[in-house]
C-alpha cells in the first residue's frame, strides 16, 4: 500500500514524529520507548530507528537506546547561519556580554514558541545559564519571551496565549489579559526588566530588533543573577540593549 494519504507521506511524518520526542528532557530513546509513544509494534519502531540512523540523524548508543545524530546538528547550524540576524548580532553580544560579565541571549518567535537562537557568555562566568541554541522557552515567562510578543498584534498575542501556561515562581504571569497590559507597556517603554519570573533569583532584560517593516525579527537580552546585578546596572543594560539592537536593524536593513 503506498505510503501516501492525501497530500502527505505517512512515512515521512511518522519518522518526524520519532524525530520530535528527543528533547532536552529526554534525549534518549529506545525502540520499546517509540512504539510506546507511538503506538508502534517495538519491530516498526525499530526499522524506523534503523532508518534514521543509517541517514544519521539517529545514533545508537550501544546501550539500548538512541540519541539525535550529527545531521541534526548539521541542519541546527545551517538554520542558524540562514537566519541572517544571528551572524550581525554575535558581534554586538560579545560586547555586552564582556562589558556587563552575564550572558546575553538572541531569541525569536517562531510559530507558537520562543526559541534561544545564539547565546553568548563572559569568559570569567562563574554560573553557566541553561539557555542553549534551539532551547524553546516559555512563552509567558521572562523579558527574552516577552520582548518578542510585546509588537505583535494584540489578536495574535492573545492566540498564541491561549494555551496552558505555566507558573514558575510567584511573579509568573499567567493570566492572558494580564500579559496583554504587560506587552502594552513594554511597547510603550522600548524594553522590558523582569524579575523572578522563570527562577527566584534571576533577572531578565530585553530589547526588540526591528525588521526593515518595523516588525520585531528578534529579542536581545542579558539574564543575571538579580542578587548580583544591582537596579543602577540593570538600567545602563537596557538601555545598552537598546542601543546595541538599534545598531542590529540598521545593519539588518542594509544587509537586507
């Protein structure tokens, strides 16, 4: 029988689907684990595993079980290279990232998620933030999420809230008309400050990289420790986000 249904291929959805249950959280898998997952006979599941290995974007531990192969990485760095943001912003993330000793985070929005898209740090970091390249973060939490829904038409704000969200600490804000006065006055300030809103003690601030169309195409924000990055310093961040995102538009309108 052909693996055709309507317009789309089962088989390459199928594998897709494999593909998609390897996450930060779990990044291993066994054959018994898909056809668990995916209501698979553990034999099918383990000829689709077979499968994507042999095009490497599977490996096989040894052990059992298997983990993302060295095509995927390949892919994840020619998305990265293709979004031609990344490239003209790393340099000005550097900067700040040496200048204000934390690390500095590129995100974007990207269908119902926000993604990590490069992340730089000070050489001396003491504390290494878990905030890695194609990490999804949440999308109600945080100034380097909230930077990127705060331009977007209220109705697409409001669809993209719609869904569960999730509490993380006291501060989180989970109530989608209380996010929506948020973004209105995030709008009106040019940036965001958050604090303790994804862990206790970490602050978050975050300016918007606009697009020749005036659309937001990125975030740019440092996240600290909020007990070692003191209200004075946290606004001489914010406005040097907003000058280094400024810097990032115009090289992107040009390059564009």
């Amino acid at each position: 029988m052909s693996p055709q249904t309507g317009t789309r291929n089962s088989t390459a959805d199928r594998a897709l689907e494999i593909l998609g249950l390897f996450t930060a959280d779990s990044p291993l898998h066994s054959a018994a684990d898909i056809g668990r997952l995916l209501h698979l006979s553990r034999a099918t599941a383990y000829r689709y595993l077979q499968s994507l290995v042999a095009h490497q974007f599977l490996e096989d531990t040894g052990e059992g079980t298997f983990r993302l192969g060295v095509r995927v990485l390949e892919l994840a760095r020619v998305a990265r290279e293709g979004f031609g943001v990344s490239r003209l912003a790393l340099p000005e993330m550097r900067r700040l990232a040496d200048d204000f000793q934390q690390t500095v985070l590129l995100t974007r929005l990207g269908g119902h998620s926000i993604h990590c898209v490069e992340r730089e740090e000070w050489h001396g970091q003491f504390l290494r933030l878990s905030y890695d390249p194609g990490v999804e973060l949440p999308i109600n939490a945080g100034a380097s999420a909230l930077v990127n829904l705060a331009w977007l038409p209220e109705e697409s704000a409001r669809a993209l809230l719609q869904r569960p969200l999730r509490r993380f600490t006291t501060h989180t804000l989970v109530d989608p008309e209380a996010i929506i006065r948020r973004l209105r006055e995030i709008r009106r300030a040019g940036y965001v400050i958050t604090e303790a809103h994804v862990d206790a003690d970490t602050v978050g601030i975050a300016a918007p990289i606009h697009g020749p169309q005036d659309d937001v195409v990125a975030g740019l924000s440092i996240v600290a420790v909020g007990s070692r990055f003191p209200a004075a310093e946290r606004e001489r961040a914010a406005s040097a986000l907003r000058a280094a995102a400024s810097r990032i538009a115009r090289r992107l309108a040009i390059a564009q």
